[in-house]
C-alpha cells in the first residue's frame, strides 16, 4: 500500500486549466483516468487526509504511485480525450461495461444501384441508412418479413443480383418470392427505387399515409372488380399493419429521442435505452455496469452517453435525449454530442411530464429487471459461488468456507412494530425453506433488537425444542412470535458464518449474544451499507473486501435478502394492525377497512387525511369518517 504524499504533485506545479488526469500504479498501468474543468482543484480532491475520502477513492489513491495529467484547450477536448483513454486503457478504478457486443441493426444500402435490405452489426457502410438497435437479431428479421410484403425491394446478396442481372435470370430469392429488385424481372431499376424510398419513408417515421393510400387503392380495385389487385393491396395493408402493431406509439409523430432509465447500487449499475423514432419504440439496448468507485448518478449518465454515442454513427444521435439526471458538465457534454451528429443541437434533460415520463418509468422498470436477471445468473455461477466462499474464509480467517450462512435484519417504524428477519444461504444460494422471522415485543435501539434475536436463536443451538413442537417445555422465543416455514431439526442446525446487518456496534451486540449464548466455532461479521465495509469482532478497522469481487457480491446479496425479507414482515405488521384498529369501530366492517386502504393507498396517507377527506370514500359517512379520524388521531 503506497503513501499518497511520496507522489503528491507541488500545489504550484499543477495547471488550473482543464485536462485529463491518470493515476499509475507498478509498472505503469493506469488505474484511474478522470477530466476536470481545474486540474489542481480535481487533483487536490485525491490527496486530503485518508480518513476523509471514501473507502474506494483511498483504495485507488493507496494503490497508486504516481499521478500524471495532459492539459487541453477546452472541456470539449477533455471529454474526449478522456473517453478514448477509458477505452483503450481499460483502467480498473474506471466503471466498467459489461456488455461491450454489438447489436444489430437493419440497413438499406443507398449507395448500391439497386438498394437491398439486410441484417447486419457492421455500422460504417458507406451510403446505407440504418434503423435500429435490435435487442435480437431475430427482431430484425421479423420485421424485414413484414416490410417485403409491403415493399418488395431486393433482399438478395450482391453476388446473386449481378449473377442474375447478367444473365437475364432471376436470383434464386426472387425465384421464391422472397427478392423484389430488379434481379427478379418484376421491376425496373426506376421503379425498384421509388419502392425503396418509401420503404425507408415509413420505417423513418411510420408515416400513416401508406395505410390510407392501400386502404383506398384496395376499395378502388375491388369496386372496378379488380379482385387480384385489391387482394394485392389487402395483403400490404396487412403488413403495415402488422408492423405498426409491433412498435407502440408512445409519444407525439415526428418525435425523434433517446430515454436511459437507470437502476443501480453500490456495486452494479443496469442502463436500459429506448430508441424512438418518429414517435415510436424502434429499438432497445442494455447493459450492465461495474462500479469500482462511488459515482452518483449524474456522473454515471455522463459515462453512459459517452459510451452510447462516440462511436455511434451520424443517425444514430437524436436531438433529445432523456435522462434521469443531468452531469454536471451539461454544456460540454450537449457540445459534444452535437459536433458527433454534425447538425442541429443536442439536448440532453430529465423528463417532468407526460409520455415522456411515463417512458421513462417503464424504462426503469426494465433495468430493475436487468439488474436482478445480472445478480441471479452471477449468483447461480457455480465457479463464482465456490470463488466467493474461498475469498470469504481466508478474508475472515476462517477454517472452512462457509457453506451455510445465517444473515439477520431489523426492520421497524420510528420504533413501533419492531421486526426481525433470518435468512439461510448454503453453498452460495438461498435456502427460502428455512427463512424465520421474528416479532420484538420492545427493544431500545437496533443493536438491543440484535441481541434479543440472536440470544433467542442461538437458544436452539444449545438443544431447546423448536417451537412448532407442542409438547416443548420451554420455549425461548416465547417472548416474541415466530412465523417458521422450516421443519424442527433445521432451525437447530449452526451456521459458519452469522451476518448482521450493520457496523461495529452491531457486530458487539451480536458478539454479546453469542458470548452469552455458549456457542462456540460461529465466526461473526457485520456488513455496513454505506461503504460495504465488513466489520469483524474486537477490530478497530473493517476488513475491505475487493469491489466487483465475488465475495462482496455474494455478501452483499446475503444482506439484501435479509433487508427485503424484513421490510416485508414488517409491511404485513403495519397493515395487519391498522386493519385491527380500524376493525374496533362500530360499523367500521371488512370490506370498508379495504375500502379506506385501498382509497389512501398507505396507512401513513389515511393518518394524515382530514374528515372530509376520508367521507369522500365510497360507503364512508361523515359520522363513521369522523369516529376513524379521532380513532387514528388517538391511536
């Protein structure tokens, strides 16, 4: 571990103007590349006193053992530069993309004599207009099947169509019905491009103008009698139809943006991007991101755009791009980006009303449900698991890996309705069959709960019945409720490891708990949230656990099924007691209790709300809304 002052620059020998910096570390490998607007006032930020900085800014400091930078004439030049030296360096304190795959895209190639449509990832063909990202390659092929029925234009490869124009034979696509370019004899060149403008035309915008003008060439044949031709127009009418069916209008024609939703914690980050061109969804990307240091989320959205679109094309950049928040280099990104497109201003700002904000909701519902589907597949790796039960024995000094492990949660509501959770991990997975949960009938702070519920389950550990026996003499939880779903013998079984939720004084009362308890060979740790730091017994400093390792993930997984698991209990506490309350006045049944809570939509809003307020619920009188308002008030 390097002394940051044996590298400190001289405060007078770093510029103030705007540059990159990289921190180094053995053998000249970049660790970190950061930009600033002030370099000495960036850099000063990285050399206060230790205990001052975050836990992953001293980790990269520590680790580093020299800091160099290159001034620039603008901040403009700055993003840049320091984007290109994140991607060719790979730094390891920089956040990390997980999913660096391309997606494809569909092209019509302009360029050519006859324009053909194909599938493809390679972005830089010269003259062709693209449309996409696909989420898979099957999506674009869906919707080319759709389009030709249409607008038939030439699918074939450029082999078969110069084969095939030089020899007066159709191409073998076009045999089937499967090519529409001049290849297959059907058209001319002329007419071939008028079709692939207007190909491109609705794909651009999902112009409208395509359905009425079949709609009516259909009835007009089919009043001249002219039955094969307006079949001819049914059948097109019903592939626009079906490819307008499959992207949604979501907001206003014409409308042409890009919308990030984000879902991230202290280790991960999931980004979902939603393409909309001319008003509708026409394509999605996402992706997963390892967080090394602590970014928020404004500095997180400015790395994800400069990824998005640096090496994107032109097109592929709108006017508008939605964001949950903006950086706080706003101006210099919004610069950069619209030099990148080459016309027009680049805007990019937070959503506040209308379909865009509901847009942006389902956006970050989809990357919730990325972050979850990354932490389940990483979780289910068999090699990963067994790597984090390693690094977690020999991070605690442990015998043997522990392969069960017991992590505890408290949970209440300005101290009312205290409730505690237990979850099981064995072998890296959750055991959900020997989850408990426990009621505390009073306790005075957090780490008095801890104690109380460790010294009741630990109790089990020492031979005490468990209670679903009725025949037990004795029960030690008898003092709180258990609602258990394991079977007898498994709440008697020890972990290796036992993991409260929080810090060191969380760590003394559950050390007190088990010192009290008898129980012998459980070793013990607490993880704190903020920095996930965990913390062992009798130690003045916490044991720091690599970020992006197995192990804190595992970790950290353990303590947030411990944390939902509470909440959960504890919500179903909430709700069954003011159902009791509420049920204890006259006239006050069921189904009206129902009524209120579902009116309110919480138990904290029906609190708050005034007689007037709670009359106006269906079934409610003024009388009954009265005797409800003293009743809570009273409560």
């Amino acid at each position: 571990m390097a002394d940051p002052r044996t590298y400190r620059p001289k405060a007078g020998e770093i510029p103030t103007e705007p540059g990159v910096y990289r921190f180094t570390g053995e053998g000249g490998r970049v660790l970190y590349v950061g930009k600033a607007k002030n370099l000495r006032a960036r850099l000063s930020n990285y050399f206060a006193p230790l205990h001052t900085l975050h836990e992953r800014t001293r980790r990269m400091v520590t680790s580093a053992t020299g800091v160099m930078w290159t001034v620039v004439g603008s901040d403009i030049e700055a993003l840049q530069l320091e984007y290109t030296w994140i991607k060719e360096l790979d730094p390891p304190f920089n956040v990390k993309f997980r999913d660096d795959k391309t997606y494809p895209f569909m092209a019509i190639t302009l360029g050519d004599e006859a324009p053909r449509v194909m599938v493809t990832r390679n972005t830089k063909i010269r003259g062709a207009k693209y449309f996409g990202p696909y989420p898979k390659i099957w999506a674009v092929h869906d919707t080319i099947d759709l389009m030709i029925k249409a607008f038939p234009i030439r699918t074939c490869s450029d082999s078969s169509y110069k084969r095939a124009m030089q020899s007066g034979r159709p191409c073998f696509p076009g045999q089937i019905g499967r090519c529409g370019g001049p290849c297959s004899g059907r058209v001319t060149i002329e007419e071939h491009r008028e079709i692939v403008d207007d190909f491109v035309a609705f794909m651009s915008g999902h112009d409208r103008r395509f359905t009425t003008d079949a709609t009516k060439k259909m009835k007009a044949a089919a009043e001249r009698q002219d039955y094969e031709a307006a079949a001819r127009y049914r059948d097109r009418l019903l592939a626009l139809e079906a490819v307008l069916e499959k992207s949604a209008v979501v907001l206003a024609d014409r409308v042409d943006a890009d919308l990030f939703g984000f879902e991230h914690d202290e280790l991960s980050a999931a980004v979902q991007q939603f393409i909309v061109r001319g008003g509708r969804v026409r394509g999605v990307r996402s992706w997963t991101v390892d967080k090394e240091l602590d970014i928020d989320t404004p500095e997180l959205v400015e790395r994800t755009l400069l990824r998005a679109y640096a090496d994107a094309g032109r097109e592929s950049i709108p006017k508008e791009i939605y964001v949950p928040a903006v950086p706080e280099d706003l101006a210099e990104l919004e610069t950069f980006l619209s030099e990148r497109r080459g016309r027009g201003k680049v805007k990019v700002q937070v959503a506040k009303r209308g379909e865009k904000v509901a847009l942006m909701e389902t956006a970050v519902v989809n990357a919730k449900h990325s972050l979850q589907l990354y932490k389940t597949r990483r979780s289910g790796d068999f090699v990963a698991r067994s790597a984090a039960l390693g690094d977690i024995k020999e991070a605690l000094g442990m015998e043997d890996a522990p392969l069960r492990i017991e992590c505890y949660d408290v949970s209440h509501l300005s101290g009312t309705n205290i409730v505690a959770s237990m979850v099981v991990f064995e072998d890296g997975l959750p055991r959900k069959d020997q989850y408990r949960r426990f009621s505390i009938a009073s306790s005075t702070d957090d780490t008095d709960s801890i104690h109380q519920v460790l010294t009741r389950r630990l109790a089990y550990l020492r031979g005490a019945p468990d209670p679903d026996e009725p025949e037990a003499p004795a029960d030690p939880l008898a003092d709180g409720e258990v609602e258990a779903v394991a079977k007898p013998k498994k709440f008697a079984y020890p972990p290796q490891l036992l993991l409260v939720d929080g810090g060191a004084p969380q760590v003394a009362a559950a050390q007190r708990a088990l010192e009290e308890s008898g129980v012998e060979g459980i070793t013990l740790a607490g993880i704190a949230k903020r920095l996930e730091e965990i913390w062992v017994p009798d130690s003045d400093f916490p044991v720091i656990l690599p970020r992006g390792s197995e192990a804190l993930f595992l970790i950290q997984r353990v303590r947030d099924e411990a944390h939902r698991f509470a909440i959960s209990y504890q919500r179903q506490r909430r709700r069954r007691d003011i159902s009791s309350v509420l049920g204890e006045i006259p006239g006050l049944g069921p189904s009206r209790v129902k009524q209120l809570l579902t009116a309110f939509g919480s138990v904290s809003r029906l609190r708050s709300a005034t007689t007037d307020e709670i009359a106006e619920v269906k079934g409610i009188g003024p009388q009954l809304a009265s005797a409800v308002h003293d009743r809570l008030r009273n409560d």
